[in-house]
C-alpha cells in the first residue's frame, strides 16, 4: 500500500510540476543510491545488493516572501532488514523576514557539524564515519522545529541556532537488537532539542579555502537520558577548473550522558573521530582515503559494575574501534557517480542474541559498490 501510495505520488507531483513549472518555477528532483556490499566470511557482517535510498523532492518560491521543500524518501537499511517511506524534509524558508538571516520551520536534517546537513546520497563516501553512525544515525539527524542561520557583519562568519522535538534524533539510538522492536523512529522526547553552530570561512584564494565549525547540541531523549555533545568540524577545498582536486574533511565530537534512576546515577563519556582526504586527478577520477577512530565507554551505574554496550549496525563496541576505507569514485557527470570502497576495521564485536557468553575484539574486511544518480534540478549547496 505504501509503495502504490509513492508511486501515485510521484505521478501526480511529477505531472503537475511538467504544467506549471514555467508559471510557478517549480522545481523538481529525485536521485537513487544503490548499494551493493560483501565482507569476508568470518565477520557475519550482511551482504546484498539493494536501493538503500530512493528520493523525490520538489522546491520553489511559495510567495515574495517564503521558499518551500518537499520530500518523499524511500529507505532500506540492511542492518536492521527493513524498509519504510517516510517524509523526508518538509520546511518553509525565508532569507527575506531578517537581515543577512534564513529562518527554517518544518522538518529538515539539523544545521549542525559537516556532514549531518547533506543528504547521504551527497556525501563523498558511501558509508557514515563511525562516530556519526553512533552519534546522529546511519544517514543524519532530523527534526521538526525551526533553525536561524544568520551571516555575522564580517561575511566570512555564520552562527546557526536551532531548536526540535527531538523525537527523530537518531533512528538507531536503542542499544540492542532484541529492544529494536519495542522502538518506534519517532519516540517523544522528554524535552527539546537545541543546538548552536558557530562558522568560520578562510579564503586563501580564488579557488581554494577552508571552513571551521564549533558546534554545541543539547538533549533528554524518551528514556530521560541527558545528552551533551560538542564537536569540531573542518572542511578544505582546492578548485582546479571544473573539479575539486583536493579535499580535506574532518569531524571531531565527544558525548556525556547522565540518567538518573531510583537515587542512582548512569553516566557515560564517548568521543569520536574521522579525518578524509581525497585527491581528484581530473573532472572524471577521484581517490579517497578515511581515518575512523571511536572510544566506546559503556554506560554504567555509580558504584556498580553494570554496562550498557554500544550497538551499531548489529556490532557492539566493547572499548574502541577503529578503521581505514578507501575509495575511488568515477564522475560521470553531475548527474552520475560510482564509487567502489574498501573498508578494514577492529575492535568490533559481531552481536548474537542467542550467544551469552562474553565477546572478543575481531576485525572485519568489507567491499562496497555504490551508484549514485539523480534527473531533474538538484538544490545548490552550501560551501
């Protein structure tokens, strides 16, 4: 039912936007990523080739004031062996109400950190670094609310302040497989979800600079746990024609919970880290190398010897975690990628429901393939 409601979706907005698109400069877009994925035999981790994301967006000016976003997306994520349609993003913006300042209501992927803010079929790798995974979801945090994005009187600075339910923090916030059923995507939250992010740019030329951003997130999840996170990212680019030959992205975070329960007190501290280099050899060819590193600290009580072990795609992370992925992507146009990935991780340990007996560190090999293309205009993007 829901895959024929999609696809009479599509139709009708497709079919409405072909009439009207020179009157009302309606917008269109929609984009695919398929992904195939094997690892070595030992690591039980999944294998399959499938569509991990299919999505239709349609944007345009509503009046001389607003701007609105819509869109429909289509998930598989093979972890969890599911699939489900769901509202994307669905906000009404403005750039006219306040000087030098967008205002966002609706639903949308929160301003914050690099990465979070870019639809995961945008991004230069095919997999989330770890930290993200672990942090913010396997594609991104969204949430329903309003976010200020404001340009500081230098023009090289923006603060961005947002506020959310918080109820679509992270779809894999729940710790066990076993408990992943009795969690649904959008579990209320016990208060708001704020956050801040301060930006800098750095121009060292025409064609290359650098950005870095200091970001601040606040919040009590549905199970009363209060979340800290602070976090560093870096962006820097190099622009030689039409093609960026160098990139270099970081993203720096550290998280402190606390839950109290009963007069006692629950508290963790993780802190995670990628750094990502690519080299783009010319408009067609471009090679990746990636850096993931993530300190696991299980969650436990005062005085007690109780752990909580942190689940990421049906792995447990017993202490750290690290890994090294390699890439290389083909541009075909901008309308067409592929990407073939190698990533060799440690410190993983393989989760089994009906296994009791206590885990060790073991190490992975996985293989990716990932075509990425898109019809229709694609929104421009920040730096």
């Amino acid at each position: 039912m829901l895959k024929k409601l999609l696809l009479l979706s599509l139709i009708t907005i497709q079919s409405v936007s072909a009439q009207s698109n020179d009157q009302q400069l309606i917008k269109w877009f929609a984009g695919a990523d398929i992904v195939g994925t094997t690892a070595d035999s030992d690591s039980e981790l999944e294998t399959d080739f499938y569509v991990r994301e299919f999505e239709f967006s349609a944007y345009s000016a509503i009046d001389h004031t607003w701007n609105g976003v819509l869109t429909l997306a289509y998930h598989k994520e093979l972890e969890a062996n599911e699939e489900h349609m769901e509202i994307h993003e669905a906000f009404i913006q403005s750039s006219k109400l306040f000087n030098l300042s967008t205002l966002k209501i609706g639903k949308f992927f929160m301003g914050f950190g690099r990465i979070n803010k870019f639809h995961r079929h945008d991004w230069s790798f095919t997999d989330a670094p770890f930290v993200q995974k672990a942090f913010f979801g396997n594609e991104g945090s969204k949430g329903t609310g309003m976010e200020f994005h404001r340009n500081l009187p230098s023009m090289t600075s923006t603060i961005t302040f947002g506020i959310t339910k918080g109820d679509e923090f992270n779809h894999t916030e729940h710790g066990d497989e076993e408990e992943a059923g009795e969690h649904s995507h959008s579990e209320s939250a016990k208060a708001p979800t704020g956050y801040i992010r301060f930006a800098k740019f750095f121009e060292s030329s025409t064609t290359e600079g650098s950005e870095i951003g200091l970001n601040y997130i606040s919040r009590t999840d549905s199970e009363s746990v209060h979340s800290q996170y602070a976090g560093i990212d870096f962006i820097y680019k190099k622009r030689t024609g039409r093609f960026i030959s160098q990139l270099i992205q970081a993203e720096l975070w550290t998280k402190t919970s606390r839950k109290e329960h009963d007069d006692e007190v629950e508290s963790n501290n993780e802190q995670g880290v990628y750094i990502y280099y690519q080299y783009g050899k010319d408009r067609h060819h471009s090679y990746g190398l990636r850096l993931d590193y993530f300190n696991a600290d299980p969650m436990h009580e005062e005085g007690a010897a109780e752990e909580h072990h942190h689940s990421v795609d049906g792995m447990t992370i017993e202490k750290e975690f690290s890994s090294l992925t390699v890439n290389y992507t083909y541009t075909n146009s901008e309308f067409m990628r592929t990407r073939f990935s190698l990533e060799h991780g440690q410190g993983l340990t393989i989760e089994d429901a009906h296994d009791d007996h206590e885990h060790e560190d073991e190490t992975y090999t996985k293989a990716s393939i990932q075509f990425v293309f898109s019809i229709g205009a694609h929104p421009a993007h920040v730096y």
